[in-house]
C-alpha cells in the first residue's frame, strides 16, 4: 500500500481512479491509477454520489457508506464510508 488518496469518480459508464502523486498530507489525485488489466467498457452504474475518496487511513471522505448500483444486477456495491470496506 502506498498509503496515499485514491479519488473515485463514477458516471455511468463506469469508474476512474486517480492518486495523490505525493505523500501525505496531500489529498490532491494528480496520478492516473494504473491498473493491471484494462477494464470493459459498461453502462448502467450508478450510485449515491459522482465521486468520493479514500484517504492514506483506508476511510473513506463521506459521512455516510457509497452506494452503488448495476443495472440488471440483483446486488449492487457498498464501500463503507469509516472503514473503507468494499462489499
């Protein structure tokens, strides 16, 4: 772990992640996340806000748990706003 903030932007179409290039106590998410594969393309994401954090500590930057729904999925996604659990 880098322990450094990742930003999550959602839209339909899916997420983007981005990451503070310096330590702490920058919050700024100037970095592309490069990931290990690249991700499908999909619609019908949404969820209870258009973006959120995860802080250097695992939390999240929301006073309440993220929301995510799929369309056509019977469950959906929830990234817990203290622990930053994704489940």
């Amino acid at each position: 772990a880098q322990h450094r903030t990742v930003c999550v932007g959602l839209n339909p179409n899916g997420a983007a992640l981005m990451i503070a290039g310096a330590p702490p106590p920058s919050m700024l998410c100037d970095t592309a996340v490069t990931l290990p594969a690249t991700p499908r393309n999909g619609t019908g994401l949404s969820a209870n806000l258009a973006g959120f954090s995860f802080l250097a500590s695992g939390a999240t930057n929301q006073a309440i748990n993220i929301l995510i729904t799929i369309a056509g999925s019977s469950s959906g996604i929830t990234v817990d706003a203290v622990t930053g659990d994704v489940y």
